[in-house]
C-alpha cells in the first residue's frame, strides 16, 4: 500500500484520536510570514528516537474549524524542516451544476512519473454505485487544472482512468474497451459525496455529486479553488513516527 492511500486510511480511523504524549513523541514548532499571494508556515519537527514519518499542514476556518487548506509530506530521521504555503484559497468540488464546499483535498504524492500529472491531487469520497446501496469509500484524483482523472478504492481498485490517464499509461489500449469492460459507474446514477474534516467532528460526508455525462467527458466533475482571502484562520502543523506518536501544533487555541 502507497503512502498516499495510508495517509488518507489514518484520516478515515483516526483524525480525532488523541495525539499521543509520550516523551518520544516528535516536537514541533513553527512561524508563518505573508507572503506575496498566500501565507508562509515554515515548521521544524524533532524527535528522540529519530523515526518521523509524515507531516501534515492544515488551514482551519476559526469560527467553523472546518479544514480549508491541506499539504502531507514524507520525512524520515529525527529533524526535518519543511516550508509549506496557502495560497489563501479553498477547495470545492462540483459536476457542473451542483457544488460542495469545503472539500478535503490534499496534494499527492509517489505517484509513477507517467501518472503523476493527472493525480496531482487526491480527495476522499463514498461512492453510491446506486442510490440507496452501501457506500465505499474511495479516492478521487485530479489534475492541476481540477479535471477529474482517476477513481479508485483505498486497496487500489479502479473504478475510473481518464482518456488521458489511459493512454499515458497503456497508449496501445483503446478507450472506448476499456469503457466497455472496465466502469461500471452508472452516469446520472451513481454519486459521489466528498469528505469535510473538521478539527472538533472528524471527518463528514458532504452532499452527494451525481455523475454527469461520461467518462470520455470526466463525468464533468472538478475540483475548484476559491478565495479565502478575507477568512479568519488558525494553522495547525501534525506530526506522525513510526511508533504512532502524533503530536500536533496550532498557532492559537480555537475560542
């Protein structure tokens, strides 16, 4: 299993578990700047028995405590400086019609070179097949650009690959086969309901996408930025080692 589907499986268990306090825990400290166009955090995260493994960089809302911004990173040893930046903006998503706001949305990371520019950004989400049937929680993949491109379930199942994905990836194989023989999302039919993350609540579905027009089209479905600019915010740096210490740090205590 890829770093990139752990990060979001430890999401989906356990974002509101207590950060652990034993002394082996990683340390962590930081400070932001304005910068031109967005926010500056740079972070410093020690610890003692040299075994970090991720950070993650959060942007929450102060009146909601809703996540507006994210950014993981992979470290390793026991002393890792990382610059991270918010471009001021949140993520929405929306089939064309509809919208939902905010999105968990995070940058992702070891992907194959040949894949990396269409799964720049992944999200989490439950698919309904049919309406009324049990959800499954899946991961959705986007461009640069916000254009839909990969659906998959967290051991790796496919469920959607883009033209584009597809043939960056098999060029000898046809679309319009592996339409045929590979997707079983029903346009119209079958939804998807992304994920919010709230520092208090954890993370919740927000209301259901219907897929529209087809596969050849990304179903229409995107994923937007928009402006944050005038919100109040608190900044939060997490930290995780590989003997499951997590300690977090928030730049001010929620009201």
């Amino acid at each position: 299993m890829n770093s990139r589907k752990l990060y979001f499986i430890l999401l989906l268990l356990g974002y509101m578990c207590a950060p652990a306090l034993s002394q082996s825990s990683p340390a962590i400290e930081f400070t932001e700047a304005e910068k031109e166009g967005g926010v500056e955090v740079l972070a410093r995260i020690t610890d003692a028995d040299a075994d970090l493994v991720s950070a993650t960089f959060y942007v929450l809302e102060e009146e909601t405590l809703d996540v507006l911004w994210t950014e993981h990173r992979i470290i390793q040893g026991g002393d890792a400086t990382l610059t991270f930046f918010w471009p001021r903006q949140s993520w929405r998503a929306t089939n064309g019609t509809e919208y939902v706001q905010p999105v968990l949305v995070v940058n992702t990371i070891d992907m194959p070179p040949k894949e990396a520019p269409y799964l720049v950004y992944s999200a989490p989400c439950i698919m309904e097949l049919i309406p009324g049937e049990q959800g499954t929680t899946m991961l959705a993949y986007f461009d640069n650009d916000g254009i839909f491109h990969s659906l998959t379930d967290l051991s790796g199942n496919s469920f959607y690959k883009s033209n584009e994905l597809l043939t960056a990836t098999s060029p000898e194989a046809s679309y319009g086969n592996y339409i045929r023989n590979n997707i079983t999302l029903i346009v119209g039919v079958t939804t998807l309901s992304f994920l919010k993350l709230n520092l208090e609540e954890g993370l919740s579905p927000l209301p259901a996408l219907i897929l529209d027009r087809s596969p050849i089209h990304h179903y229409t479905l995107r994923q937007e930025r928009v402006s944050a600019e005038s919100v109040p915010y608190i900044l939060e740096v997490e930290a995780d080692d590989a003997s499951g210490n997590r300690s977090r740090k928030l730049s001010k205590n929620p009201a």
